[in-house]
C-alpha cells in the first residue's frame, strides 16, 4: 500500500520513504559485502556505491511520485546526483582496476567481520550524503517553485563537481608518468589546496542542499546534516588526517614536501600563494 500522509512525507506500507531509502544505502552494501569477503576483494566498492546511488535517487523519485509527479526541483537535484554518481564511481573503479587494490583495505579483508565495516560505513556515507535529495524527492506535495537558493546551489554545485573533475583528472595524469613515481603532486589546482578533490565534494554537497532552503520546513531540516557531515568527516575522522598521515610518512624527512606542505592549505586555497 502506498499512500501520502501528513508531515510532508509519502509513506509506504506504514513506513517513511526515508526509512526505506537508508535500508536500500545499507542494505546493496551487505548484499555486496558476501561475495566480496569471500573473495577478499574490495575491487567493486566504490562501482557498488555508485550504483547505491543510483538506486536510492530512482526510488526516492518514485516514492515521491506516488502524491505528485516530480517537481523540476526534484529533477535537477536527481540528475546532479546521477552525473556526479557516474563520474566518480567509474574513475574510482578504473583507478583500483589499474592499481589492483586499495591500501586502506589490506588488513581489513583478511576478516569477513572487519571487511564488514567498510561497507556499512560506505551505506551510512550514502544515505547522509543523500538525506537532502531523498528528503526533497519524497515529500508528499510539489513543493515551492524555484528561486533564487535554488540557483544559488547549483552555482555552488557546478563549482565543486569542476574542482573534483579536474583535481581527479591532474593527480591520474601526474601518477601515470613514469618520472613522477614516489613523488607528491604539487602542479594545478594541488598547488592551491593539498586536497582540492575534497574541496570539491564538500562544495557539491553544499549546493545541493541550498535546494532544501526554500522547501523545507520542521524536522525536514535536520537534512542540512548532509555538508555538515561531509566535512567533518574528511577534514577530521577519514580523507585528510588519514592521508596527511601517509604523506609524513613517506615524506616528512623530505624538505621539498616540508616546503609544499607549509605553504599550501590543506583545504581552503589562500588567497594569494606563499613563494
């Protein structure tokens, strides 16, 4: 039974879209989890990200459907989700193909149990990363008509999608010539910020959720969690303390990177470069 109940939200079978959508984030990743473990391979995470993605976006645009069509909101917020979802699981699968592994798993995968973790984690990143266009998707009404914050953050999402492209795009391009092996990149946008592609996804992910401010009201604003979370969780707990801590390591007797990581921001760009 599918029907929209009061609070703004569809509801199906008794149960909030919402509800729904978090299952399916946590859900594909335990059902990935299985073959995974049993062949120790972390080779299709980020490809089954991705699809998570793209399965909790067409849900959430159906549930939604289920009171009113989609709105032009609902549309746009969907498809900036679908290119930035294809865009980034495919260069972090084709990266991992290339390299055979990721580091960050090689003790995890020997135990079915710790190689668990990951995937959960990589379920709870998705549905708090997505809460402000599931939230939108699924509302029970059509919502406010676009204006001027909706704007806003699409300006602000083309930005950081841009920077993340193109920082992706400049370290793949560094790390494939052969007299760049075992060295930090220190050219383009990575002269600016020491993790421009972080920089990217926090600003993408900000955008996003200046859609939210025109359409939502009540507890539906606890869905601007979704930046606030994103940054703090790659400048303070994983992304860049744990690659900081990679870097130091191979590096830190080096007075090159000493130099390089003195002078250059960790995340924010300066608006004018030391020399």
């Amino acid at each position: 039974m599918v029907r929209a109940v009061g609070n703004n939200s569809v509801v199906l079978n008794g149960y909030s879209a919402v509800f729904y959508c978090a299952v399916i984030s946590i859900g594909m990743q335990w059902i990935a989890w299985i073959p995974a473990s049993f062949g120790k391979t972390e080779r299709f995470y980020d490809l089954t990200g991705g699809l998570t993605y793209l399965t909790v976006v067409g849900f959430s645009l159906w549930a939604g459907s289920q009171s009113e069509p989609p709105s032009a909101r609902e549309l746009i917020v969907s498809l900036l989700v679908v290119i930035w979802s294809l865009r980034l699981s495919s260069f972090l699968y084709l990266r991992i193909h290339r390299t055979g592994k990721d580091g960050r798993f090689d003790q995890l995968k020997t135990s079915p149990i710790r190689f668990l973790v990951p995937w959960t984690l990589q379920g709870l990143w998705i549905f708090l990363t997505m809460i402000v266009v599931i939230v939108i998707n699924s509302q029970a009404d059509s919502g406010t008509p676009l204006g001027i914050w909706d704007g806003i953050g699409l300006t602000i999402w083309i930005l950081g999608f841009g920077i993340e492209a193109i920082a992706d795009k400049q370290k793949t391009v560094f790390n494939t010539e052969p007299n760049n092996q075992g060295k930090w990149i220190d050219s383009g946008l990575w002269s600016y910020s020491r993790h421009p592609n972080y920089l990217g996804e926090i600003l993408l992910w900000t955008g996003i959720a200046f859609f939210g401010i025109s359409c939502f009201t009540g507890l539906e604003r606890v869905a601007w969690v979704s930046p606030l979370f994103i940054y703090l969780l790659l400048t303070k707990v994983s992304g860049i303390p744990i690659l900081d801590k990679r870097a130091l390591e191979k590096w830190e007797d080096d007075p090159g990177y000493q130099k390089y990581r003195e002078n250059t921001p960790a995340l924010i760009p300066r608006l004018s470069k030391k020399s």
